[in-house]
C-alpha cells in the first residue's frame, strides 16, 4: 500500500513539474513573439497593422494571391495578377505552404494583415514546441527548455522576422528540431520515428527550398561526425540506413514541387537574374567578429563590413555551447580510456556518453556552416555545385543555429552528470541561462516599425496597374520574355484571334481568366492563332473542342505571350497552367511512393503507424490530386455538345413574333438550360436572314446546322434592356449554299435564365 501511494506521488509529482515546463515553454514564445501579438489595431476604422521590414508587402501579395487562386479552384502555381497582367510562376519555385495556411484565413474571413499575423504568430508557436519536444528525450526537459530559449531567441531567427519579414525562412526552422529527433531516437524496433522524420523532410521543401539544401548539409556534416562517434558498425548501420531511409521518402513525397522548380528553373531567368549584381555571393560574406557583437537594426546586408544587420550567433549561446563542449570532449576522452566504468545513464533512455556524441556532433556542425558565411571560405563557395543559388553567405546561420541551441541547451544535463547530490542543478543551471538569453536578447525581438498596406493597393486591378512579381530581379519571369512590362504596359485584353494572314480577327466570344486558367468561347470559322495575353512557359497547356493542343511563345511579342495554332470550326479553347514533363515525373514519383510506402506499411502490420501516419497520408494525397486535377485543360468538341443539349423544339412552334420587353419566361416562351437548345425546321432554310426573339441579358452563341453538321455560326450580344428582345441575324454565304435544317442556341454567359420566344426566316 505504502508503494501504491508512493508511486501515486511521484507520477502526480511528473504531471505537475511536466506542466511547468510547458508553461515556461509558452512564457518563451510569448518572450520571442511580443513584437508580433502587440501589433496596433483601430477599431474605428477597422484597420490592422503588420511587422514592415524588407519583404513585409511581398508577403501580403503572395497571400492573397494564394488566396485568389484557391478561390479559383487553382494551387496557385500560376498568379494572373501580377507582372501587371501577363501572370507570374512564383508558387512553381517559391514553397506555397506559409500562404496556403494564410490564404485560407482570408478565405474564411480573415482580414489580410490578421492573416499575416497569425502566420508569424503559428510560426513562433510551432517552432518552439518543436524544439522543446524533438530534444527533450535527449536534453531532459530543463535542457530542452533551453535549447527551445537558444532557438526561439537566436539572432538569426529574429533578423529573418523582424527585420527580414522572410514568413518561410522563419516558418522552415520548424521541421529541423523533428529530424534530428528522428535521427537520434530508438532505432531498433519502431517505425514511428522514421515516420516523424520523412514527414519533417518532406514538408521543408514545400515552405522554403533553400532551407532544405541549407539545413540538409548541415545535418549531412552532423551525420558524418555522429556516424564517426558511435561505438559499433550495427549501430553506425541502422543509423545510416534510417537517415537514408527517412530521406529518400521524405524527399520523394514532396518531389512533385521541388522537382519541376529545380529542372524547370532552366525556363525562367533563374541562376543569372538571383546571384548578378547586388545579389552576387562574393558581396555579401560575414566578418568573424560579425559572429558575436550586439549589433542590432533594421537595414539591409551591404557588400563589405558596413551591414546593417546582425548576424550574429548570440555571444551567450556560443559561450553555453562552447562550454557544453568542453565537458562533452572531457568525458569522451575520459570514456574511451575507461569504456567500462561509465555506469551512468539517464532517465530517460539517452545514455550520457551518446549526448556526448550529441554535442560533438553539433558543434562541429555550427563550425562548418558558420565558416560557409565567412569570406575564408570563398574557395569552396567557387567549387561547390550551384550553391551560388544561396546569393547571402550568411543564410548559412540557419542551420549554425540549429546545432548551436541543442548544444547550449546539452549543458545543464551535462553539469548535473557532474553532482548527482543536487537534484535541482539541471534546473537552475537551465533557469539562469535562459534568463541570461532572455535578458541579452529582449530588445532584439521587437518590431522595427508597423505599417498597413492601403485597402485599394491590395486590390487586383492596383496589383495589376502598379505591377506585382514579390521576387527582387524579376528571376521567375519567363526567360522567353524580352523586355520586363513596366507601369503603362499592363494587360488590356486576355486574348486574340489572328487569321492565317495574322490579321485581328473578332471571334473570340466569351473569355475569363483566373490563376492558371484562361477559359474561351469562339465563333467557329476559318483556321488561325489564338493568343493568350499571359507569358508563356512550358507549363501551359491547352485543349481546343476536345482535343490537346501544343503552346509556344508567340513569335515577335516583348512579352512573349502563350499562343496555339487552331483549325477551322473552334468553338471553346481552354489554358491551363500545368506540369512539364519534368512535373509529370515528380507527380508520378510522389504518388508511387506514397502508395509504396503505405503498402509497407501494410505488410509490415503497422497500423499504429498507420494511424499516426493517417492525416499526413490524407494531406499528401489531397494535394498530389488536387495538383494533376487541376493541371490538365479539358474542352469538349462542338459536335458532342450538340449532342448534349437537353431540350429540342419545332421551329413551327415559335413561329409568332413575340412583343419587345415582355417577360423571358412568358407563356409560349421555350425555357432552357446551359446545355442549350435544338431548335429544328421541317425543311431546309436558304433566307439570307433569322429573327430571333431572346432573352436579352444573356449573351448565345448560334450554330447553324444541315443533317446535324456544324455549317456556320454567329453570335448575340446581351443587352442592358429587359425582358426578350428581337435579334436580326445575317445568314454566312457559304451556310446559304448548303442551307441549314437546325440551329443550336448555346448560352455564353449570363445568369443562368434562357429563353426562346420566336424564331422568324426571312
């Protein structure tokens, strides 16, 4: 009994300082965010201020350009709106997954700025339990807390957001604590932590690609010198091969984007347009000294010395680090010289030696990436493959801080290996050095200004008339594209019909366009060019009446806008905005791997890790079909809609001219749906002229037919006036001479309300 009560304590005693710790956890976000939950409000004129520093507005473009695009049914791969009109590829390179999660609170009424908020807010949030959680099996939970302190307060992390604005840097530096935590949990006997790390890799290259080359070789170093440390080659072996596995899965489930922006980035101004000029590597390299100052504004990095940025590593964090080293590189010694009297393991599960290895693993790791941001390693940066494409050295300090908080945050585990007699020196060593962060680091994590964009510059048309790309060198313009379509040069129409002798022809009926989408109707007639008024890229596709169709640049163009040759008879033209070959593969791989690994899964009876594996299953499979579904144009030929029309009357019937105004849904009047109307004549008609009475705000498209062949057609306008008004239509010559047994009255646009009262030949 006495045992039963003891145990009861000591479990009640566990929930409780585990709450505590969590608690101080929330204290340290709300520490790191302050600048963000304080942003001014105004009720009275309803207005929210965000953060502005560098790429404040950037961010809220991208947003509600996401947010327009899935409104429209689209991913969002490809923006309208901006390049002043003529549509920008931004979400084909950029990591869509910040302003998806953004783009949907305006879709669920959330104001722009508020949006952004939450976003850096949710960002904060997530980055600091992911620390905390991902190290505290490793660190204990005084350790983790601070690595999570060291993390969340890291100069480098404040800079991406309260001077930067860079919304996914700052949201990447969530998924690197959950690699780690894979890569050093039980790699024997459960899949779950294999599962933890591959969704981690997975979703890093969907927030921020250059954070996956960055961090991932940072963790490549911490790989090697790990692997080096650890004490067996079957230890060595499930550590590679679960690091490898994680990777290759990981990675291959998110293939379908990093994929084609990487192969594809051939199509657009790219490598050249991001790293000449301002934004050359070789401007841009860190001082040492740079490393460990208190500097701190709000201006931007400057070739030379002169910057005015931090970019420093937190002169604290590197001493506990430093510190933690020490002690690490001293029991190490000390353990390989007496490998049988370590005798001392931790609670919970994490041998001492191995947090040894730990933090040797990392420091070495915060060294190679901090001397990538140093001028003395211009060498390597001149013979490592495309590693230009980082364009600042000192983005490098990402994954420095990474490494560096888990080994300052190692140091108070260490200490208390030093004194088992005082239980509460793990805890007071972790109280203080935070506090120390805190205290140092509480004037960084502030906002350097606020700022509102204006209501009406956020709209469409203002993005389009003031010109939006959100990239600084324009490096995702299509390379095909001669000349940048600067203020005064914005897209007036969205299509043209040009005639084999290109001629402007007035066919086009009916056009709207959305975010990778461009919808036509046409009068059908002779063979010609149908010209697109968005840039052209190898990603657009197209469909005319059922049938696929190749896209090119059209020739002699500065903008360089997607055209298609037609033939004769088209009557609806269809773009949209899908995969290059190099797409179609990554979409395919990413869908074999998901369904292979599921397989595994199966076979293996993991259905623990099934379950845990179930949303991000849903997540992954929504997407890749939300992707393909909305890649792939389809149209459907004129003659099948025909066939289609689900109401036919006798021209006979309708024979009596209907009065100018009365209703369109008058007695005697033929009500239709959008499928349209079969109107048939006992014989052939060869009048040179019809009278149609319709209804006159809705806009139809009229096709002539002789035994059910298309041979001919017009169309009629909608007007302003209500009720039925009277069309005079002028029959083609060339329908006269076969004459017409039937016409087809297709509604174009309107709202939704279709009527016939007479048809009159003449």
């Amino acid at each position: 009994m006495l045992l039963f009560h003891a145990n009861k304590y000591i479990m009640k005693k566990e929930i409780l300082v585990n709450r505590i710790a969590w608690f101080l956890l929330v204290l340290l976000v709300l520490v790191a965010a302050k600048g963000l939950l304080v942003y001014p409000r105004d009720p009275a004129t309803l207005s929210v201020y965000s953060l502005a520093g560098h790429e404040w507005k950037y961010n809220l473009w991208r947003l509600l350009a996401m947010a327009d695009a899935l409104a429209d049914g689209m991913p969002g791969r490809w923006l309208q709106g901006f390049s002043h009109g003529w549509g920008y590829p931004l979400f084909h390179y950029t990591g869509p997954l910040p302003y998806t999660f953004g783009g949907l609170l305006v879709l669920i009424g959330f104001e722009p700025h508020s949006a952004l908020n939450v976003c850096w807010i949710t960002a904060y949030f997530l980055t600091g339990v992911s620390m905390f959680w991902a190290t505290k099996p490793i660190l204990g939970r005084w350790g983790a807390l601070l690595a999570a302190c060291c993390y969340l307060l890291a100069p480098y992390h404040l800079v991406d957001t309260y001077v930067r604005t860079n919304l996914p840097e700052t949201t990447a530096f969530i998924f690197p604590p959950l690699i780690l935590r894979a890569l050093l949990s039980d790699r024997v006997s459960s899949l779950k932590p294999v599962v933890l790390g591959t969704l981690a890799i997975m979703l890093i290259p969907l927030t921020h690609i250059l954070s996956t080359y960055l961090v991932g070789l940072g963790l490549v170093i911490f790989c090697v010198v790990y692997l080096i440390l650890l004490p067996s080659n079957n230890v060595r072996f499930i550590f590679l091969k679960s690091g490898i596995t994680m990777a290759g899965i990981g990675l291959g489930l998110s293939a379908f984007f990093w994929l084609p922006a990487i192969i594809d980035i051939s199509a657009v101004r790219g490598f050249q347009a991001m790293t000449k000029g301002f934004y050359g590597y070789s401007q841009h390299f860190v001082y040492i000294d740079q490393l460990f100052n208190h500097y701190w504004e709000y201006g931007a990095s400057e070739p030379g010395h002169a910057d005015f940025m931090s970019f420093s590593l937190g002169p604290s964090i590197v001493a506990f680090a430093v510190l933690a080293t020490a002690i690490s590189l001293y029991r190490l010694i000390k353990y390989n010289r007496q490998p049988t009297q370590t005798g001392y393991e931790e609670k919970d599960g994490i041998e001492y030696v191995d947090l040894c290895r730990i933090v040797i693993a990392c420091i070495v790791s915060t060294l190679v990436m901090a001397f990538l941001a140093l001028g003395w390693s211009k060498g390597l940066w001149a013979v490592i493959p495309k590693i230009e494409v980082v364009q600042f050295p000192w983005r490098f300090l990402l994954p420095s801080t990474l490494f560096l908080a888990i080994s300052a945050g190692a140091l108070p585990r260490l200490l208390a290996g030093f004194n088992f007699k005082f239980p509460w020196l793990e805890f007071t060593a972790a109280a203080l050095m935070c506090l120390t962060v805190i205290f140092l680091h509480w004037n960084f994590a502030r906002v350097g200004q606020y700022a509102a964009a204006d209501r009406e510059e956020l709209l469409l048309e203002n993005q389009m008339k003031f010109g939006v790309w959100t990239t600084n060198e324009h490096e995702f313009l299509p390379s095909a594209v001669r000349e940048i379509p600067y203020r005064g040069l914005k897209r007036l129409e969205v299509a043209k019909f040009y005639d084999k002798n290109f001629a402007e022809q007035k066919r086009i009926m009916n056009e709207k366009i959305e975010n990778g989408i461009a919808r036509l109707t046409l009068i059908p007639g002779e063979a010609g060019v149908v010209v697109l008024n968005q840039h052209w890229h190898p990603a657009w596709h197209a469909s005319v009446d059922g049938e696929p169709v190749k896209t090119y640049a059209y020739p002699g163009h500065p903008f360089a806008p997607v055209a298609i040759n037609v033939p004769a008879g088209i009557h609806s033209v269809e773009f949209r905005y899908g995969f290059t070959a190099a797409g179609i593969f990554a979409i395919i791989l990413s869908l074999i791997i998901l369904l292979s690994s599921t397989g595994y899964l199966l076979h293996r009876k993991q259905y623990s890790v099934l379950r845990l594996m179930g949303v991000p299953i849903i997540f992954v499979s929504a997407v890749w079909f939300f992707y393909w579904t909305t890649s792939i144009p389809k149209t459907v030929p004129l003659a099948q809609s025909i066939k289609q029309i689900d109401r036919h009357v006798q021209a006979d019937k309708l024979a009596t001219r209907k009065q100018i105004g009365t209703a369109w849904d008058q007695d005697g009047n033929v009500i239709f749906s959008e499928s349209g109307l079969l109107v048939t004549f006992e014989q052939k008609i060869h009048q040179n002229a019809i009278e149609l009475g319709l209804d006159s705000n809705d806009w139809y498209l009229i096709v002539f037919l002789s035994h059910g062949n298309v041979t001919g057609a017009g169309d009629v306008p909608k007007r302003k006036s209500g009720g039925i008004s009277s069309y005079s239509i002028t029959v083609p010559a060339y329908v006269l001479q076969k004459g017409y047994d039937s016409i087809a009255v297709f509604p174009v646009e309107g709202d939704g309300y279709y009527s016939l009262a007479h048809v009159i030949t003449k």
